[in-house]
C-alpha cells in the first residue's frame, strides 16, 4: 500500500507518519510539501490513500483532491486539516474521513480502518443447503426464484433445482431483495424479464426470456411492474 502525506508543514507531515506508524499501517508512505509535488510524485507512485491538508500556498488540498478524484485510479482521500469550515466543500469529493487537527492516534486508526472496509469487495449474499449430507452454498445471484411445494421449497438454479427444508418466509426475511410475486413463489428481480398477461388466468412473470414463467398474485402484481420498470 502507498500512503502520500500532503501538507506545507514539516511537523504536521512527521506527525502523520508517526501515528501511522503506531497504527501499524503496512504501507510505504511519501511526503509532499505542496500540490504541486504531490501532482508529480502521484504520478509515478500511484498512491493508494492520501492524508491531505487543505490550507497550502498554491493551489489547494481541494483543488487537488478535485485532480485526484476524477484521475483514472484515484486513491483515497483523507482529509486532515485544521480548519472546520471546508467539510461541506470537501465531501463533494467523497473522502473516507475528514479529520481536525491536531489529530489523535485514535481518530487516525478509524479514518484506516473506514478505508480499509471501503477496500473490501461487497460480499454476496450466499444460501446454504443439504446435498447429500454435505453443507454447501451457493450465492444469490444465481438463484432464478424459490417455489413452496408440499413441505418443501424449491430453489431454482440456472441448471438445476434443490429442495430446500426452509419455508418462503424465512428466506424472504433473509434476502430482502427477493420479490414475492405469489404466495407460494420469491423470485429474484435480476431474472425478470417481463410480464405478460393471458387471455384467461393470473398475469405471469417470465424469467430468463420465458424460459420460466410464473404465476403473480393480483395483490403482487403492482409491485412486480413497479420492479420492471425500474
């Protein structure tokens, strides 16, 4: 990880790298006494986060962290300043945090902690089952709709389905951007591709262009057009 400091003051900048390094931060950090020099070590050094202050001679910590934001890989911005009154202006860019000077080990550690969670790819949501006394998973994403038959639930994958021994409620509790369309049927939104109506009988939402179609309750059958249309 590389970690660019940029502040005009020599003790702000030692300061920095110091409660950095009682963070125990792994990162090769740098230090920039201007934007104008943080423009060119940026430049080779392809920084990951910048502890940034706004206050400089020249050109701005916000005029710099506007360059950085609309640069092809901008890094993370972490605003360290001693004056209040720029944070409305400064979360235009979107920081991980904008902290007061003189910072504390405590208010930096969170400011790290935030960036490093904000790093992080979003988990997918994933649905356990039984399979022949094994537990497996399989994510979300690639479950097309559950459908309640008997005492169990059916759960359709693009290529095969598994009965699941897990009622429509409690799956509806646990992935809240399923859609129930029917009493007995969840789908998920991502598959639906429209809806048609029959001469006779419920209108019908088709999944995967028709390759399943299902029937939709008229008190769902709102919500489920509201759904396609969005």
């Amino acid at each position: 990880m590389n970690i660019l400091i940029v502040d005009d003051e020599p003790l702000a900048r030692s300061r920095l790298r110091r409660l950095l390094a009682e963070c125990a931060v792994n990162a090769v950090v740098t230090e920039a006494a201007s934007a104008e020099q943080a423009r060119q070590l940026a430049a080779s050094l392809q920084p990951d986060l910048v502890l940034l202050d706004i206050s400089m001679p020249g050109e701005s910590g916000l005029q710099l962290a506007e360059a950085f934001a609309s640069s092809a890989l901008p890094p993370a911005l972490i605003f360290v300043t001693a004056y209040p009154e720029h944070a409305l202006a400064a979360f235009n860019v979107h920081p991980v945090d904008y902290l007061l000077k003189p910072v504390s080990l405590s208010q930096l550690q969170r400011a790290c902690q935030l960036n490093r969670l904000q790093q992080q790819p979003p988990k997918l949501p994933l649905v356990s089952y039984q399979q022949a006394g094994l537990q497996k998973t399989v994510p979300l994403t690639e479950v097309l709709f559950f459908a309640a038959e008997d005492k169990y639930v059916r759960m359709q994958l693009t290529e095969q389905n598994i009965l699941l021994d897990k009622s429509l409620h409690q799956l509806e509790a646990a992935y809240p951007q399923l859609l129930r369309i029917h009493r007995q049927t969840l789908i998920n939104p991502l598959y639906l591709t429209a809806i048609r109506q029959p001469a006779t009988g419920p209108a019908l939402a088709e999944l995967e262009n028709g390759k399943y179609k299902l029937p939709i309750s008229r008190r769902a059958l709102s919500a489920v057009k509201h759904v396609l249309q969005s």
